[in-house]
C-alpha cells in the first residue's frame, strides 16, 4: 500500500511546515510554529504508517485460511473486511481514500495555528 506514502508524508510535512512559518514574525512564534508542527503532523504520520503496515501485511499473507478469504472477497469485489477488519484493498475504502488523499495540508495548518 505504501504507494509512495513516506515521499508524500514529506511533502505535505513541508507544505505544513512552510504554512506555519509563513505566519512566524518573532523567534518565539518559531519555536510555536515547531511545536503545533510535531504535535499535528506526528498524528497524520503516525496514522499514515500504522495503517501501511497492516495493508502491507493483509496483502502478503501465507497461503492458508486468511488469505484465502481475502482472495474471496477481492475477487467478488466486496467492500468486506478480512481478519482483523481492514479492507483487503484500501482503496475500495472511501473514507480511507478521502482521509489520505483529500487532506487539504494548508488548510489544516491554519486551523493548527487558531
């Protein structure tokens, strides 16, 4: 799943971090525009790679029992969920699909910064 995750991660770590520092007029406020850069970013990162491993390990199960259930549900196009819930293609998850590529990074830094 990492579709390339860790090069997007820090391009929008960048366009975060440019946002807030746009708004930096004094050392003090880039000491706090550092601080709501860790505390925001670290979330979505967080998020972001948690959810890379366990698609990571959804698709390349062992042969056997889970993966052939996976298989199951991938080829009756199912938006089902296999083992522990996750989608076995997260891509036919909308929410999922939004929440990752839908995040409007400017915009969240300027909510971080109110």
């Amino acid at each position: 799943m990492d579709r390339a995750q860790g090069a997007a991660q820090s391009i929008e770590d960048a366009a975060f971090l440019g946002q807030l520092c746009c708004s930096a007029g004094t050392i003090q406020d880039v000491f706090r525009a550092l601080h709501i850069f860790q505390m925001k970013r670290k979330e979505r990162t967080t998020t972001v790679g948690k959810r890379s491993l366990e698609i990571g390990r959804t698709w390349a199960l062992c042969d056997g029992p889970e993966q052939e259930t996976r298989d199951k549900v991938l080829r009756e196009g199912k938006c089902g969920v296999v083992g522990d819930g996750l989608y076995p293609n997260p891509f036919s998850d909308s929410g999922f699909v939004e929440w990752l590529y839908g995040n409007d990074v400017f915009e969240d830094a300027i909510r971080a910064l109110d």
